[in-house]
C-alpha cells in the first residue's frame, strides 16, 4: 500500500503550512516540493489561522519556538482542528528546557494531533514529563534497541490511544502506531544523524502524506517514514568516499523527488504489528502479534 | 545589451539590504555573491534605516513577514527612496492572508519602487486587490499563456505606470515592463518550480542590476529574469538522471555565478514589443508592436 | 598537536549552543556536526540560559541580531561563564551599524569571552570603536597583508590583553593570538569569500574546539582556523569547472567532515611568533619573534 499513498502525494499536492525553525526550514521546502507537496511557511499570529485555512495540513515544529511562534502554533493548531486538517506536532527539543517541554506539552490538551514525529527522547518527555533529551539529539540510553523494542512499542502505542494520535518514533529503528497497530521500520543510514533537519525533513514530508491520505494516518505516516529513510539509503549508495554530509543532504532530498512508488514498495523494511490488551480489566499488558507484510 | 547590465554588476559589486524571509535567505545571499553583488541581511527596525544607508540597493521581500519586520520594510523602504537606492518588492504569497495582501499595498502608497517582481498572482493582488493565489504559489487561472500573454503585458503595463515601477511578473513567460515598453522573456525551466525560492533569488539579484544600473532600470530587470532563466536551463542540462531539486538548487546558482555576458546574450530568449496606447481620450486600448530585439 | 584538538573535538562529541543568524543557521548546524560537534539553536529569552546550561560551549554571532534576541545573547553569555563554558563572539557586521557596533560591545563588558572571531574590520571596531566595515565583509584598506603583518599582530595581541580573549582574525591571512603568542595561518581560498557564510561557520566549528580543547584555547582556536581554510582549498581542487559557489559551499562542509588528525596537520600553513614587550615600563613596543613551527 506504500505505493499508494506516495501517489496520492504527488497526485494532489497538498499545500503545507509550516510553523517551524529557521534552522532547517529551506531543507523542509525544497523535501515537501521533492515528495511532490507545495509548501507555505508563516508564523506571525496575525496571518497564522489564515494561512492555516487556506492549506491542507499543518506541520508545527518547535525548534526554534520563540515567544511570537507559541501563540501562532497554538492557533494555528485549534484552526486546522475547526477546518478537519491533518496537523502535526514535531517536539524538536523538548526536553532540553522547560519552554520547550512545556510548549509540546500544552497544545496536546487543546489540540487534536493527527500524528506526533519525534525521537524517542522527546516523546518519553511529552508522554512522561521526562526524557533523556541530549539538546535536539536523543540520548543513548533512550535509544530504541531490538531489545527494548516490544516495551518500546507498547509504550508509544498507550501514548497514541491517549492523545488520539498517530505516534512516530525515530531513530535508527522507527516506529509508527496509531494504538492498535505499529509498524517497525528498519530503513534509513547511520549517516543520517550527521544531516541537520532529517527530523524535521521528515515531519514535513509526512504531514504531506497524511494530508493527501486522510482516510489512512497510520499507513501515509508509515510510507513518510520508509520513503525518508529509504531515501537515506539510496542517497549513501551515491555518496563517493569524496563527500561528506553536506553532499548527502542533497542527495536525500534528490532521492525523495526521484522515488516512485515502486522504489518504495521494494525498499521499504517494514513490519506491521498488533497492539492486544489483554483480557483483564485493569491490566496494562499488552501483547505483540506480528501481522504479515501486507502494507 | 544584456551583456553590459551582467558585466556592471560584475564590476561594481553592489551592496544590497535584504530584507526578507528565513525559508530562502541562504540562497538569496550565495546567488548575490554568485551574480557579483554582496549581500547584508539586516531586519531590525533599530538598524534598517541605516543599513539601507550604508548599502546601494534594498530588497524587500515579505516570505515570512511578521509584526517586528513590517515597520521595519517600511522605514527602511523610505530611507532607499530618501537616498535615491533602488529598491525592489517581492509580494511572496501576496493573496493567501491579509496580512500579505495588506503588507504588500501599503509600501506601494509610501514607498515609490524602482521595481515589483512577482509571480502573476501576486501582482493581480497587488494591482486588483485580489488574486488567484495558492499559497506562495501562482494560481493555474491566471498562468500567462501565449492566449492572454498581450492582455497582460497591457495589464502589467498599466500597474507599471500607476506605481512608476517596473513590473516583472515571471511564471512559464515572463514580462517584464515600464509601461512604454514590454520584455518577454522565454529563457526558464519548469523544474524550476520544485526548487524553492527561485523567486526570492531572482529579486535579490535583481536588486544587484537594478543598482548596477541605475540609468537603465528595464534593461537591468531583465537582463536578470533571462539570466535566472538561462541559469536553470543550463543547470538543468547539467543534471543528470539520479539528481533531483536538491542538486538543481545547487547548479542555479552555480550557472549564475558561471555566467558571464557573452553566455547570457547567446542565451536569452527576449522579445521587446512597444506598448501603445490608443490616440483617444479615455481609450484604455493598447497597441502591442514587436520591437527588433535590440537588447 | 592540531591532530590532537581535532580528534578531541570528535571523541567528545561537544554540544554546541548558537544564538546566531538565520542566514547561514543551517550551514552552521551541518558543520558542527561535520567536524563532530552538536548543534542546537535556541534564541529565546525564555530558554536560552537553560540550553546555554546544558551544553558544553556557546556560539554568539550577531548577524541578523534583533531586540528580541540581543538580550538572550548577553543572559546566555552571562549563564555560560558562570558555568565555565567557552563562549566565542562573531561580531557579524560590527561597524555596519550602531546596533550592531553597540551590541558587539556591550557584552564585551559583561560576558567573559573565551574567543572573539571576526574580519579585521569588525575587530577594529570592535576594539577602536571604529573600522571601514562594508557590509558584512572587511573593507580593502583594512585587509591584513605582509606589509601591515606585524603591527597587526600587535593590535590582535593588545585586544586579546584586555579583553582576555583569543582574538581571531581571518581573512586571506589569518591572525589567532592570547596576546603572548600569535599564529599566523595561511591557509584558504579566495573563493571562500564567494560563500555566505564561511565565517560563521568557522565560528560555530571553532566553539565546538574551544569546547573540547579546554585547557588550550589559542591551539584549539588555530586548529579550527586552519581545518577551515584547508577545507577551502582541499574542496576548491574537487571544484569542476562547471562549478560555482552553491557546489563549492557543500564541499567545504564535506571536506570538514572527511578532514581527520593527519590532513589537518599536513595541510596546516601555521608559523605561530612569541609578542614580547620591550623591557621599558610604558612602552607599547612589542617584538615578534618566530618561534618553531611546533604545533
């Protein structure tokens, strides 16, 4: 199904709102022209809602949240809520100050998010109040690992039945749940953690896809995942023993704009899960039952 | 004549004030270095005035405006006028908000511009009040075509006249006008749209002719519309099949800053045609006559 | 011993806190982690000492300051000498405008800096409170050349006295001195030049050195001054002729991330000089002697 919600992208287009940092924002356009969007960045609280109204999906990213951008992602949020777009919170950071833990944490009580991208230190901190945040980068002892994978899983699927959303985890293994199912990922390159912004990249990208998927959060969040990190696979095959992970920053977003859905079907390491309580009351036990590869 | 409007840049290194928007900033300040300008980007209201003072054009861009930036486009737009520096608007997303389309006509009361350079969305806002936009992008209704291309010059050409300014408007044709005379460029490519802020380096380096070549305002617009143009062309030749937008943004900018004014008169696709008004009274009918492409 | 400054700069992994300018952010961010640093940018009063806090070293470029973020540059300053954390200043523009000059200034007096980086004419006036800035770029008659060498060095060294700063001139000759002790580097392209950026990025890799090199600033200093240029030149012969400044902008940050201990030291063009002051109470008269190529 990958195939399917990579060319709805590239067949509707979406129009992107943005709110996000000014770090990797270029890197944001130029991946959501790539996968076949079209985006709009705006933050001022007066043109916000507006913008927000006249896109299709709403992407808001905290890394560089200043005291003018909190209110514009707050409204913007609650008015892509009131018009039933796709939003997206990107927590960059959260974790690394009380501002930023406190703003990925405020708009979950007044905005529904469609799908929540983060790595795991930021979504342990939203989920949990704390988390082993290193500045932007998860920390080591967070990372997810096939031997915390299952707990993993459970954890981020609790967290997605108690926001309503979709919730995406990355790193160098991802996952995506929406609560009852979760795909494990395995795409993607070390070297990709040497590339500012592929988070951020990616939250653009798959606010596009679940734009132009709505009836399928969990499998357009999924395919914004593989693409990305299957993109970072390909990118390193062309990557000489000459260049560096300034030519590898081009070479993703290239391979974003040359991927079809059949590149993606192929290279896509993608597992699907079922998340089943268990039969007793109170319990919060939860069992993995591997589904077969029908994405 | 293009050759002459490339080599004075090239020679006098004009010092250009951007102020413009985070989503394409780099690229605007690398394309000025690569066209032989110098770029300083400078939005705070304390210091606009006198870093347009200090400069020898200003560009003001409104891609990600907000309320601390718009005082300071305004001051600053003043100040150029004061010191008699050209100075540019690009109306980005002029149409999607309020906000833009507010932000885009007031400085056209206040400040006079040497030249207003946007896509045919934009400047429909500009001069109609209302527009077909999509986001930072132009609308498909108002693309210009070969069908309606004399019906807009004579529009441009009015707009030009009203506000003393040349009007650029760019898109698959683009024209550029002073109100006595219309350029029509046909140098560009259609990759060019999946790369953003195409626009926004184009009206940075526009600035650069524009005050290279003060005498020459028209001349200098376009000798940079077929410049940018030719640029993708040329990249685009340069790109091979596993690269993407990513490493044609690249290349743009590297042609710029290969080109030189033999390339570009070999290059440019530039037709000038005599706008003619009727020899009665309140006639608004206007006259298109091709000119001998004397430039 | 430059082998040595770089291999601690990736063994350490230091995490690097800019408040700079939302031109050249993203290159920052990719040359920190090119060199192996780690970014995070956050410029909000409300959060900038509390990251400053949880990073190893602080990068203060005024580039694109504003009223906003000038006082989160002098907190964050302040919070990173009271943890004894290196803080460089980048005094982008400094001379360009009262603002700028004044805001370069002013925490001269209140923050510690462990080094301070800039064109000669933004270290002019810095330390003169004047100097023939144009633009963003060092003046012509400012330019350090063999004829001016000396007393130059003499200027740096007295700055770096009282100011108890490294003090970090580059430009076609790099002067890095404590005041007792001056390298001078030779390394570099003049295509650098044609590059946005390349001094800021020089900042944010030369924070990250200072932080992993504590105990040695002018050597950790001189080792990011010297890694930079050698990057401008090893990335200027990979340079086609089809090439411009968009291709010669990401092999530099490539050959960053190639660079190791052995390039670096076989590349550097470093003679470093002893400043003695004469023997006689109140004279200014400094020697320069040269003392053995050792590092």
């Amino acid at each position: 199904m990958l195939k399917e919600q990579l060319e709805k992208v590239r067949g509707q287009m979406p129009l992107i709102h943005n709110i996000t940092n000014y770090v990797t924002v270029n890197d944001c356009a130029n991946i959501l022209l790539a996968c076949g969007g079209s985006p709009i960045m705006a933050d001022d609280l007066e043109e916000a809602e507006e913008i927000t109204a006249v896109c299709g999906g709403l992407n808001i990213n905290i890394g560089t949240l200043n005291h003018n951008t909190i209110p514009s992602m707050l409204a913007a949020g609650k008015k892509a809520n009131a018009c039933g777009h796709p939003v997206l919170l990107d927590p960059v950071g959260a974790g690394a100050s009380r501002l930023r833990t406190e703003t990925a944490r405020r708009p979950l009580k007044e905005v529904h998010f469609t799908a929540i991208r983060g790595n795991i230190s930021e979504i342990k901190t939203l989920a949990l109040g704390m988390g082993g945040a290193k500045g932007v980068d998860a920390d080591g002892i967070d990372a997810v690992t096939d031997a915390n994978l299952e707990s993993t899983i459970l954890f981020a699927g609790r967290f997605a039945e108690d926001t309503g959303a979709i919730v995406a985890i990355t790193g160098a293994i991802d996952i995506v749940t929406d609560g009852d199912f979760a795909c494990v990922i395995r795409n993607g390159h070390p070297l990709m953690s040497k590339v500012t912004g592929t988070g951020c990249m990616l939250s653009a990208m798959m606010t596009a896809y679940l734009t132009a998927n709505q009836e399928q959060p969990l499998e357009a969040a999924a395919a914004a995942v593989c693409a990305m990190g299957l993109a970072g696979e390909r990118a390193y095959q062309r990557l000489s023993a000459k260049e560096g992970n300034a030519s590898y920053r081009s070479k993703i977003i290239d391979e974003i704009f040359l991927m079809d859905g059949k590149i993606l079907e192929e290279g896509a390491r993608l597992c699907k899960y079922r998340l089943q309580k268990q039969e007793n009351g109170t319990s919060e036990k939860i069992i993995c039952t591997e589904v077969p590869h029908e994405m």
